[in-house]
C-alpha cells in the first residue's frame, strides 16, 4: 500500500528573513523585500534592484572553515535544512540515517563562486585559481553538504529544473516516500544568482523588469508588468511517512496528497501560450481530488506578460468556471523570484496558509489586465478558511510543476 506523506518541519532564509516565521509575518503584511542592489556596484546595470538575503551570517549554522569554502547558495541550504530538522525534531541516527534521503535542487548553483574564480583566471592566471571552485560551484554542492552537516547517508540528490526546481525536489521525494523508498527526507531549493553575471544574463534574455523603481517593480497580474525581480534565499521542508510521523509523536503540519510534472517542449524561455501542458500538470497532481477542495492557489505567478496570463489561462482550463471563486496570490510581488528555492518556499507558504487561515496579498496590483482576470488577492492578506491548496511553479525549459497539499485529518 503507498504510504501517506506528511510535512513535519520546514526553515528558510529569504529575502524577507532569515527563518519562516519572519518572513510569514512579513508576508501576510504585504512588506517587499525589494530594494537596490547592494551585493555588488549596479550604477551602470539596466537593472538596478533585487531581492536579497540581508544581514546572513553563515557561521551561525556551519563551522567558519565550512562556511570559506561553500558557496552561498550551498550557505543557505544548510542554515534552512538546520532550521527544517530543529522545526520537525527529527533525529538523525543509526537507525534511520540511511533510510532518510536529502533532494536539495538549485537553478544555477554556485555562479557567484564561479565568477570569482573567472576574474582570478584571467587576472592571476590558472595556477591561481582555487582548488575548491568545482565543488563550490556544481548544484549538488548544497545536498552534498547538508548531507555531511547532518549526517544523512540515504539518497542524495539535486534536482535541476530552472524555476520549478524547488516544487520538483519536493514532488520527487514525495513520491519516493510514498512508494516506500524513503522513510523520509529533507526537500527544497535554494539559490544566490543575485551576482552581476546573474542580474546581466536574466535581464539580456529579457525576463526581468527595467522598472528601477523598488516599490513598484515586481506587480503579478498587473496591465503594467514587463518582467520579475531576481531574489536569493534557500527553503527546506522535512517528509515523512504518516506511519513515522505518528509514532515519534511529531506534529503534523499539513499533507502531500497530489505532484503533476509535464514540459511544454515548446521555446527554452518562454511559456506555451495555451497553457495546456500546465493545465495536465495542475489535473495530475489534482489526482483525483474534486476541485471543490481546493481553497487556495499559490501561483508561479512571476509578473512576466506571458507567463502571467499563459498561468492564468491554465488555472481556468483545468479548474472550470470555479476558478474564479479561488483566491490566488503571488508571493513574488514580495519576495522576488528565489529561483530554484522559489517553489519550496511557496509550498511552505501553502502550509501557512492552512494553518493560521491567512491568504498573503498580490501586492502592487493597481491595474488589473482584463486578461488575468482571476482573484487576485490584491494588496491585502485575506482571511479564508482553507483546507487544501495548490501551488504551480513553471520555469526555462517548458517545466510546469504542481503541488497539491492539505490539512491533515
């Protein structure tokens, strides 16, 4: 028989803060994390402005040794899977240290190291550059130290799938718990692409905005939005099996019940206009529930034209004319884009939602585009009773990742 899986415990660090209780707080708030770029000099950058990770000290949650050498995307990881394990109380020991797996994913992995390491290249030459820039630059560099801070040895993995990343690592781990692979694992994203290559190669594709204005820039569903905000920060949940859960006497916070993947094999970059490859997505991780449960939808929601209202359009083909009566909100009008930890982070988000039964707003949503025409949420937390709720995340490369999660009963 599959077994049930439930969330346990879960941390972050965000642009917002530095765990998930104050980023929650800030969220249901409507504050943005949004500002200028302070990480590097950006005066003779298009884009100007970011969500990033302020004040984060890494030898809080590692060895200052480990923390020299581990990039900050890796840095991130670390802290949000420490802060997970303490959340769930978890043990990690002999007994069950092979039979707990570590799925961490990251979009472009340690590129602020790498670019470092490139400067010293073409500066000081080969002999120079530093022994430890390959581990501190490949993706699994974060799974692969959480591993050896923690002391799990079962699967480990790190998942690659631009902005779905986050939602991936947690469906694949889902899905390897409830076939009975795992007992349980750690799962999430994490990135740190705020670095002048990162800012300069998103807003050369086109993706971001070039509105310098922070306090306007990031407006999900809004007539007036051309492009996201790039943010930074990691989030990891603990799953495990009900079975376990329950006999350790662990607090159950909510459950997996649904994970749906499909690619749009259609452009590298840009959404498939119809969204019919997000809308199987959304029908398969519905798996079987009736689209009368669901009371909330954390959208991917990037403030993109087109994936906006391509998100928009499959939210409306796959649920019916209920869609209109679900609230759906994007955190990214707050929080930036966190890349790969984005989709980890909203799926926590949705637990929070079932939870303290807030809805967090879509801020800056002044000007609503007669082709998203959904609610919104518009620049207010809602108070709503919800007891399940389904969180998209689409991303480079035509992936449309859902999650669907409920309360516990």
């Amino acid at each position: 028989m599959p077994e049930r899986v439930v969330i346990t415990g879960y941390g972050a660090v965000s642009p917002l803060g530095l765990n998930l209780e104050d980023t929650w707080q800030k969220l249901i708030m409507g504050n943005s994390a949004i500002d200028y770029i302070t990480g590097f000099e950006a005066d003779n950058f298009n884009v100007r402005i970011a969500a990033e990770v302020k004040d984060f000290d890494p030898n809080a949650f590692m060895e200052p040794r480990t923390a020299r050498y581990t990039d900050r995307f890796a840095q991130f990881a670390i802290a949000a899977s420490k802060q997970a394990i303490e959340h769930s109380k978890i043990t990690i020991d002999d007994e069950n240290r092979y039979e707990t797996g570590i799925i961490i994913g990251s979009g472009v992995g340690g590129i602020g190291s790498m670019e470092h390491q490139v400067g010293v290249l073409n500066e000081r030459g080969p002999s120079r550059v530093s022994p430890f820039i390959v581990p501190m630059m490949i993706c699994d560099n974060a799974s692969g130290r959480v591993s050896i801070e923690t002391g799990i040895r079962g699967v480990n993995l790190s998942l690659v799938s631009a902005c779905s990343t986050g939602t991936d690592s947690i469906g694949i781990a889902y899905k390897m718990i409830k076939h009975g692979e795992l007992k349980a694992a750690l799962a999430g994203g994490t990135d740190a692409s705020v670095t002048p290559i990162g800012v300069a190669g998103f807003a050369k594709a086109g993706a971001l905005t070039r509105n310098n204005d922070p306090t306007s820039a990031s407006r999900p569903f809004d007539a007036n939005r051309d492009g996201f905000v790039i943010g930074e920060g990691a989030a990891v949940v603990v799953l495990e099996t009900l079975t376990s859960a329950l006999h350790r006497g662990a607090t159950i916070l909510a459950e997996i019940v649904g994970y749906g993947a499909t690619s749009d094999a259609f452009h590298i970059t840009q959404p498939l206009a119809s969204g019919e490859s997000a809308v199987r997505a959304i029908e398969l991780a519905l798996n079987g529930m009736s689209t009368e449960e669901i009371g909330y939808i954390n959208a991917h929601g990037t403030s993109t034209p087109l994936n906006d209202a391509s998100e928009t359009r499959a939210i409306k083909k796959s649920i019916g004319s209920r869609a209109y009566s679900i609230p759906v909100s994007s955190i990214k009008s707050m929080l930036g884009h966190m890349l790969g930890a984005a989709g980890a982070l909203e799926a926590i988000v949705c637990c929070k939602v079932i939870q303290e039964g807030l809805i967090p707003p879509t801020i800056n949503l002044n000007s609503p585009d007669p082709e998203c025409d959904l609610d919104y949420v518009p620049n207010v937390c809602r108070k709503a009773k919800v007891d399940a709720c389904l969180t998209n995340s689409f991303g480079f490369g035509g992936h449309n990742s859902v999650l669907a999660i409920k309360r516990y009963s």
